[in-house]
C-alpha cells in the first residue's frame, strides 16, 4: 500500500509540473527532399575526367515544431542523421525580443535557390552564409544584435592552446527603400593561439555584407556583396582557401581578404511554374608573399514546378568553375544537371 501510494504521489508530481507546458500552442513541419543529380567533373591540369550520380536524401531534410505561450516561444528542428538544427526560445521584453538558444545568427543572407548540392543555394559561391549557431540575440524592429559561439581553429601547428575571451558579435539591419528591400550585417570574430612556453598569435577576422531584393510585377532581381578579413576563420561557408596562414619567416599571421556577389533574376510564370537564373562569384587573396588569387564562380538556370500545395520540382542545370588556388593551379570545374524534390508536411 505504501508503494501504490508513493507511486501515486510520483505520478501527481510530474502531471502537476507537465500540464502547465502543455498549455503552450504547438505546431509541428516536415520537409522531406531528394537530390538526383548527374555531375561531370573536369579536375583540371590535364586529370581524367569522371561522371557520378547522387540519388539520395538530402541533408536538409528536416522535422521540427514550434510553441507559443503568452510572451514566450521557441522551436526546436532536426536534421537527418539525428543533426539538431535548431533549439531555441524568445520572450519578448518590451518593444523587442530575447533569444536564447541556437538557431541562424545575424550574419546569413538567403537569396539563391540553386538545389544542386543539397539546396547550395550559390551560399559558398558569392553568398553568405554564417549558419545555424548557439547565441544570445536581441531583436528590436528592423534591427538585431547577437553574442554568438565563437569560432576557433588552428592556424599555427604550434600552438597547442587556444583562448577566447569574447563571444562572436553580429549585427544585422534590415529596411525597405521604394520598391528595394535592403539589408545590411557585420560580424566580428577574435581569439588567440598560443605556444606553450612561445609566442601568442591573435586571429581576428570579420565579415561586412550588403543584401537587396527588389519585386516588379511577378519578376524579382536580388543578390549580395561582402567582403572580410580571414572569413574562413570567421565560420563563413566558401569554396577556395580564406583562411589566415602562419609565416614562419616573420613569425606572424599573413591575413586573407575576401570579396564575393551573386545576382538572381526569376520570373514567376504561372501559379505552377517560375523560372530562375542565378551567377556567383568570390576571391581570396592572402597577404603571403607571391600568393595568388584564388577564385571560383558558379552559374544555374531552373525550374520550379509545383504538383500540388507542398510538393514541388526542380530540374536544374549548371555549372561550379573551381578558378585557381592560391598557387596559380587550374583547380577544374563541374557541370552537373538533374533535380530536387521535395516534400513539405
């Protein structure tokens, strides 16, 4: 009797502390999607070519929900391969809002929607792309600002310590000007190397971008310019070498300067059907003696086509010109053609 009567107490416990989160209104999403793609790989410098298919689940595929109650609210949103994407919560404290948790920070702009390569979207050929990281972050209107997880990595073979005494700070603006939707981020990044017993190194890096959108009719034209010191340091997804190198001759840090765009043109053709034409392009030139610039561009034409509210289609056929590193070798490139599909629940 004594244990039916603990056990009943247990039970009272946990109802009595999981009805009240249950109030919360949730809403749960699905996205299901297929990459089936055929790539064409030209490595350059003379190398054998060769043709591959991928025909897979796609990275990005997703499951997640959302809750609100009253001024609280949050989400939660994994990938596949159990890969937690997102978990978060926001209250709102007077005209703005608190955020805590990991979801995308201040610096990412989503213009493209090239598909090839799980939903690329030309983010590490031109665009910019800072990802899905841990933070505390305050929005107020147009305007937010963030303390994020900050980035580290080994740029001397070295130095075996590695310190940080600042978070990752990102800031973020966005307005409208007449027909123009316009947004503006910056990001700073800082940590430091150290030599056991040697010298220390800072590797600071940062990151400055300028993103538009502008609608005429059922047309749109959109795209971003940045630029950054040492972006590969900083967590920004590129193709191409961006990071800062160790000079062992001035025993120092040879920083890496960074410019990139993208511009994408589309045309919604009827309630089934849009059209898109997207081209991308970035450079990074390291302050090493005799370094070159190593670049790479990439371009695609698409087709949307939706089978019902959800569900849709994209052939896609383009190209990833992989330009030359920083030695001056022909890197190749890949011309690949196929589509995505794609499932939303």
């Amino acid at each position: 009797m004594r244990k039916l009567l603990v056990l009943l107490a247990a039970v009272a416990f946990v109802v009595a502390f999981t009805v009240p989160a249950m109030s919360a209104d949730w809403g749960f999403y699905g996205s299901a999607r297929m990459t089936t793609f055929m790539n064409d790989v030209d490595p350059g410098g003379g190398g054998a070519s060769d043709s591959d298919l991928t025909w897979d689940l796609q990275g990005n595929s997703r499951f997640g929900g959302k809750a609100k109650a009253g001024d609280i609210s949050g989400g939660f949103e994994y990938g596949t391969g159990i890969n937690l994407r997102k978990l978060f919560g926001t209250v709102k404290l007077g005209t703005g809002t608190l955020l805590i948790g990991q979801t995308y920070s201040p610096v990412n702009l989503f213009y493209s929607n090239q598909v090839w390569g799980g939903d690329t979207d030309m983010l590490n050929t031109g665009g910019v792309y800072g990802g899905r990281n841990p933070m505390i972050q305050y929005a107020t209107g147009p305007f937010k600002v963030a303390l994020v997880k900050p980035k580290t990595g080994n740029v001397v073979a070295a130095a075996t310590n590695t310190n940080t005494t600042i978070p990752k700070i990102e800031a973020a603006y966005s307005f409208k000007a007449g027909p123009a939707a316009l947004a503006i981020q910056v990001g700073y990044n800082s940590y430091e190397e150290e030599v056991p017993g040697g010298d220390s190194y800072d590797i600071s890096s940062y990151v400055a971008a300028l993103g538009f959108n502008v609608g005429f009719g059922a047309g749109y034209v959109k795209g971003n310019i940045y630029t950054g010191s040492n972006t590969g340091n900083y967590g920004l997804w590129q193709r191409g070498a961006a990071s800062a190198t160790y000079n062992a001759a001035k025993n120092d840090i040879d920083d890496n300067s960074t410019m990139g765009y993208l511009a994408v043109v589309g045309y919604k053709v009827n309630p089934k059907m849009a059209l898109e034409f997207g081209y991308g392009s970035n450079e990074h030139e390291s302050d090493v003696t005799g370094a070159k610039t190593d670049d790479c561009s990439a371009y695609y034409v698409q087709m949307t086509y939706n089978l019902a509210k959800g569900a849709f289609i994209v052939p896609e056929i383009g190209m990833v010109d992989l330009g030359d590193d920083s030695a001056g070798n022909e890197e190749g490139d890949i011309t690949y053609y196929g589509a995505k599909w794609q499932i939303n629940f």
